[in-house]
C-alpha cells in the first residue's frame, strides 16, 4: 500500500490521468484493502489445510481450486495497482514485496513456496 504521502506526490504528478487518480483511491480504499486481507487468511488457512494429507485426500480439488482464486484475486490486485500507480508502483517496498511474493506463486513447480503468499498478511 502506498503510503498517504506517495498517494498525493502521485496525484500531483502532471499529465496522470484521471482515471488513474479514482483507481488508485479505489484499490486502496478500506473496503478493498479488508477484502484483500480476507484473502490473504483464507489463503493462509487454505495452504495450512494443504499440509494434511486427509484433509487433500477429501477436498484436495476444493483446496486447490480455492487456492487459485486466491491467486487470481492477488494478480488482479496487482495488476490493478500497477495501473493506477505506473512507475511509482515501485517506489514501495510493501508492493515489491507483494509483486515477489505473487510472482513466485505463478512460477511453475514452486509448490513449497507458496507459503510465502501468506507472508503477504505482514
């Protein structure tokens, strides 16, 4: 999340469109930030419940499936900051973190880290 201070140094940056302006209030607002955290438990639950092997034997395709919407919602928040923020996306070390964190997820074959998505609660 960018930081009050950020926000505004963005949207004093001349010729930022007006859409990036209201998408960037949007994606930080409290209701999206809570929605955003709520995945993110879920998403840790969801992996935790990955680790037993008769909790995957019963709803391995359910935990599966749930974890990969968790996926989607962190791609989407992502990408949604990376419109709305250009080049001061990466001006924030919580965002690179977040961009690592989701990165590594996508990465085929990283199955023991995706772990690491529920550091994302930080």
């Amino acid at each position: 999340m960018l930081s009050e201070d950020e926000l505004i140094r963005l949207l004093k940056t001349e010729g930022v469109p007006t859409w990036r302006w209201r998408l960037a209030d949007w994606v930080e607002s409290r209701p999206v930030q809570q929605f955003v955290v709520a995945v993110i438990l879920l998403n840790a639950a969801i992996l935790g419940l990955e680790t037993d092997r008769g909790m995957m034997d019963r709803f391995g395709g359910l935990l599966r499936a749930l974890d990969l919407a968790c996926l989607a919602v962190f791609v989407v928040e992502l990408t949604l900051k990376l419109l709305a923020y250009g080049r001061h996306f990466w001006r924030n070390g919580w965002n690179i973190f977040d961009f690592l964190v989701v990165a590594v997820a996508l990465v085929p074959g990283s199955g023991p880290l995706a772990v690491l998505r529920s550091l994302r609660v930080l």
